[in-house]
C-alpha cells in the first residue's frame, strides 16, 4: 500500500502531466495553421493571375494595335511584369501589407522580409505576397493600353515604379491592408474594383490627357491587325480571372467557388450584351466588340465577386456591358479622346459601376450576402479617385518637363517595332 506521501505526489504529478497537455493543446489551437488546400488553391490562382498578363494582356492589347507596333506592346507589358515584381518585393508589399498605419504600412517588411515560417491566415505569407504580386503586376499594365503607338519606352518603366509606390501600394493598403477606409467606410472591394480598375481607368485618363492622341486620330487610324488575337488574349483573360477573384477568397471553400461562378456569369452577360448592342447599332456585331464586352463583365463583377449570387451577378453583367459599350462611345467616339485600347470606358467605368452597385445587387434576394453600404462606397470612391489624380498627375508632369512622354512624329509614323526596338513583327 502506497503511502499518504507517495499518493499525493503521484496526484501532483498528473496534475501537472495534465495541465501540461491542455496548455500544449490551447497553444495549438490558437496557433496559426496553414491549410494545404488553401495554399495550393492561392498557388494556383498566383498562376493565373500572372497568366492573365503574360500572355493574356499582351496579346489582348498586341492584337488592338497597328502590326508596326505590335511588338512594342508586348515589349512593354513584359517589362512592366519584370519591373512590377522587383518594385513589390523591395518596398511595394511593405507599404500594402507591412503595418497596421492608417495611410502607409511602412517598410519593416522591405525586400520581402517575411520569412518561411511566417503565416497569413491559413497559407504562407509569402505565397499571399507572391499572390498580391502578380495584382501589382497587371495593374500597371493595364494602363498601357490607353498610350499605346506613341509613347517612349524609358518613361513608361519610371512611371510604372513610381505609380506603384505612390498608388497603388498606398490605396491597396487603405483597402485591404487595414487602413483608412478599411477602418473608417468598411470598403468593401472584394478583388479589385477600386485598387486595380478604378486606379488603373482614372490614370490611363490623364496619362492620354498629358500625352495628346495619335496622328490622324480619330479619322485615319486603321482596324485592329489581328482580332483574332485580340479574342485569344481575351480568353486567357477569362480563365486566369477565376485565378483573379476565386484567389481573393484566399481559401480552397464555397466562397470560391461561389466568387468563380458569378465572375463568369458576369462575363458571359457582358459578352451577349455587347455582341447585341453591336448588332442593333451596325447590323455587324464583331469579334473585338465581343471581347471587350467580356473583359467589361469582368471588371464590372471584380469588386463584388465574394458578396453576390448568380442573380445578381447576371444583371452586374447586364449593367457593366450596357454602361461600358455607352462609355466607349462617349470617350472615344463623341468626345474624341485617345484612350486607344478603352481602359477607362473598360476598366475604370466597370471598376467603379460594380463598386456603386455592389451594395443593391448583392442582396440576399439575389443570393448575395447582403454586404456593402452605399454612401460608404461612394466615399471611397472618391477618396481614391481624387488621390489617383493627384498622385499620377504630379509623377506624369515630372516626367514630361524632364525627359518627355512621347516620341517623336518619324517615329510614331515609321512605328515603334523598330524605331524603338529594332525589330518588326512580320517579315
């Protein structure tokens, strides 16, 4: 028989065994777990994503263009892709993502330093910076529609940085790093109404505003020099769009899912409302027509992918081709304004349609959430707007006082290819 002493000490020492193991068992639970599902479900839409730039845009934007610039655009959009990936890693996640600053996330987290055992929710962070990334990447971009056939090459890549350190990151961090208007209007921009398309259409404006239209515009320009193209890029687009908002959800779940059947469903409104807009006004409807018409559904649904259902998704697809088909024809057509490849009319007016009717559209009737205020969206709206236009204005100007914006006229008639680049196309 043990003793009185003995007895009690075996007690303490289960005692002890057992707070020992609900410790152990409290510290795992409240620990970070990373998913593996969700890691590589974000792995993969990092893919797309990237995909959607190279070659998606490329081609999307090589096609819309005159055959002796087509290899211009293409050297530009992989450049800004190169020069986009260094900017983010040596200071762009930081001021995004780095701090808990209401303008800024500062720069402890500078050249990526975040370490392999470091944790966003429930992935790595570096495969939630990678992924961040490849937004900062296409974002820019984006904008090099708007220039194309006339710009120099060395201003575009010194823009490119800037904008990304002085926009971009900035109104990203506001959103979705935690900042001003996460914390003051609880913005809600679920893949990038405002950060991507809104930044991108309102600067692609004021950069064709500086820079003038091109010679003979709008009278003695010629088609697209290969639609066809123009329709491949588009599709890439497309599928590396579910990349784009189905990753946004930043987990392998139904809310995924949900953000990639509605971001079609947009698209393919979009797509038929274009195609029939067209058809009513020429008896024609086109190729590029089409295609614009889906990239215009996709932009309209970027914001409000994580928040509608399908009924709503079909009638922000509706909305996003009616208004941006409208949009074209105003900017382009009636006001005569050179934004070559529509980003604006495309991509700023679609950014900031599904922005503003984000909080109708998704409500629970439509299967949505029910998330979004409106007069929160619309503040936010124009805070970012009105600091895009500063900002851009202000690096534009800079950069057009000092080494210029636009090539010279035997360039821009002899054609980028090989005025600047030395190279043509087609032999």
């Amino acid at each position: 028989m043990l003793s009185k002493s003995t007895r009690i000490g075996r007690t303490a020492a289960l005692c002890a065994s057992l707070c020992f193991a609900a410790s152990s068992a409290l510290a795992q639970d409240t620990a970070p777990t990373i998913s593996s599902g969700d890691t590589a479900w974000v792995m993969t839409a990092t893919a797309l994503v990237l995909f959607m730039t190279l070659p998606g845009l490329a081609l999307f934007y090589g096609g819309l263009v005159r055959a002796k610039n087509y290899l211009s655009v293409l050297m530009k959009i992989i450049a800004i892709a190169a020069l986009a990936s260094l900017v983010w890693i040596i200071a762009g996640y930081s001021i995004a993502f780095g701090g808990e600053g209401l303008w800024w996330g500062g720069l402890s987290k500078a050249f990526s330093n975040v370490g392999t055992d470091s944790v966003a929710g429930t992935i790595p962070e570096n495969v939630f910076l990678a992924f961040q990334m490849t937004f900062a990447i296409i974002t820019p971009a984006l904008i090099v529609g708007a220039f194309v056939e006339r710009v120099k090459f060395l201003p575009v890549m010194i823009f490119t940085a800037l904008w990304i350190l002085c926009v971009y990151a900035p109104v990203a961090h506001w959103i979705w790093g935690g900042g001003y208007l996460a914390q003051t209007f609880n913005t809600v921009d679920f893949a990038g109404g405002l950060v991507v398309h809104a930044t991108a259409g309102v600067s692609a404006l004021i950069y064709v505003a500086l820079l003038g239209p091109r010679k003979g515009f709008p009278n003695e320009l010629s088609v697209p020099h290969r639609p066809g193209m123009v329709m491949i890029g588009a599709s890439m687009l497309w599928v590396g769009w579910f990349g784009f908002n189905g990753g946004s959800q930043l987990a392998a779940d139904g809310g995924a899912g949900m953000a990639i059947l509605v971001t079609h469903v947009a698209a393919s409104t979009a797509t038929l409302v274009w195609i029939g807009l067209e058809a009513m006004q020429s008896r024609k409807p086109t190729l590029v027509g089409a295609a614009t018409g889906t990239i215009a559904g996709l932009a309209t649904v970027t914001p409000a992918a994580g928040v509608l259902g399908p009924g709503g998704a079909i009638l922000m697809g509706f909305a996003g081709g009616l208004i941006c088909y409208g949009a074209v024809n105003l900017v382009r057509v009636r006001l005569k304004f050179d934004d070559s490849l529509d980003v604006f009319a495309v991509h700023g007016v679609g950014g900031i349609l599904g922005i503003l009717l984000l909080p109708v559209l998704s409500a629970t009737v439509l299967g949505g959430t029910g998330e979004g205020v409106f007069t929160d969206q619309l503040m936010s709206l124009l805070i970012v707007v009105g600091w895009t236009v500063i900002a851009t204005t202000a690096i534009l100007l800079l950069l057009k006082v000092t080494i210029g914006l636009r090539v010279t006229e035997e360039q821009e008639y002899e054609g980028l290819d090989t005025s600047l680049h030395g190279e043509s196309a087609y032999n």
